[in-house]
C-alpha cells in the first residue's frame, strides 16, 4: 500500500461505493462514445486497473513505474471476463462481479501477493481483495452488459429517459 491503509482503503472502498451508486448512470453516459461496447469495456478497464494497482502496488515496483507490469496479465483476465459475460448473456452485473471477486480472491492467494501469507493475514486481506477486483470490474461490466442489451444495427442505442414525476 503506498500511502498506508488509512488512506489507501477508503479510496478504493470509497470509489468502489461510488461506482456502485452511480454504475448505470456512468455507463449511459460512457456508452454514448460510439465505440462497440467491449472496445469500450477495455478502454475503461486500463485506468481503472492503473489505478487500483499503483495503490496496491508490490514493493518490488512500487513507486517507480507509470504502468504497472501487471496490466497485461489484468487485462487478459479482464478479456476473458467479458467474453465470458457475453457469451453467457449475462444480465446481472452484480453477480458477474461477484464471481470475478471471489476468483481474484483465490487468485491472489494461491498466485498472487497472498502467496505463502499466514492464514490469519489472508482472513484480514481477502475482503479487501475482493473489493479491488469489483473495483476494476463492474463499471465497466456496467458499460459491457448494457452496451450489449442495448445494441441493435451496428449502433448503441440508448434507452429513453423516463418521464419526470408529477
């Protein structure tokens, strides 16, 4: 963590809360950029994961790199998430960031940096864990499902706002 667990877990609890709050609104407007909705997806994933990992940065490059070297190794899994999602036809964003949590939980623990931790850390850390992976995740989830369930002719068409109350 680079600026230490008071800081560094509320900003990504704190934007994960965010996201969650205001996730359809976001992906209406990202999708109003006429791109196919998985181009869109992938381009919303890189600053997200950008970001999420120069917080939880390993100490071997932490603080002395832009772009993290595990960008393309998150992306790849980022890739097959999406192409999961849509050939699933997923329709809950919620539950497909959910499993992509636990899956980067197990990650981590058996391939990442909870690798030969104590069970007691892996029991402090594995929450936290698995909000950074729904950090990176459900936006543009968001973004990937609605683009998709909304597509027709090779356009993003956007669903009607609905009529003001009375």
């Amino acid at each position: 963590m680079v600026f230490g667990a008071l800081i560094d877990v509320p900003l990504i609890v704190g934007g994960f809360l965010l996201m969650f709050r205001f996730r359809k609104k976001l992906a209406l407007d990202i999708l109003r950029v006429k791109l196919p909705p998985l181009a869109l997806y992938m381009i919303l994933s890189v600053p997200l994961i950008i970001f999420e990992e120069q917080i939880d940065c390993m100490l071997a490059w932490c603080a002395k790199v832009a772009i993290p070297p595990t960008l393309p190794f998150i992306l790849v899994e980022m890739l097959v998430l999406g192409g999961l999602a849509l050939w699933r036809h997923a329709k809950n964003v919620l539950l497909v960031t959910l499993f992509f949590s636990i899956f980067g939980v197990f990650w981590e623990i058996f391939l990442g940096g909870l690798v030969g931790a104590p069970l007691i850390i892996i029991a402090l850390l594995a929450p936290y864990v698995g909000v950074s992976y729904a950090f990176i995740s459900m936006l543009p989830l968001e973004v990937l499902i609605k683009g998709e369930t909304t597509h027709s002719g090779g356009k993003t068409v956007l669903p009607a706002a609905p009529p003001p109350p009375l």
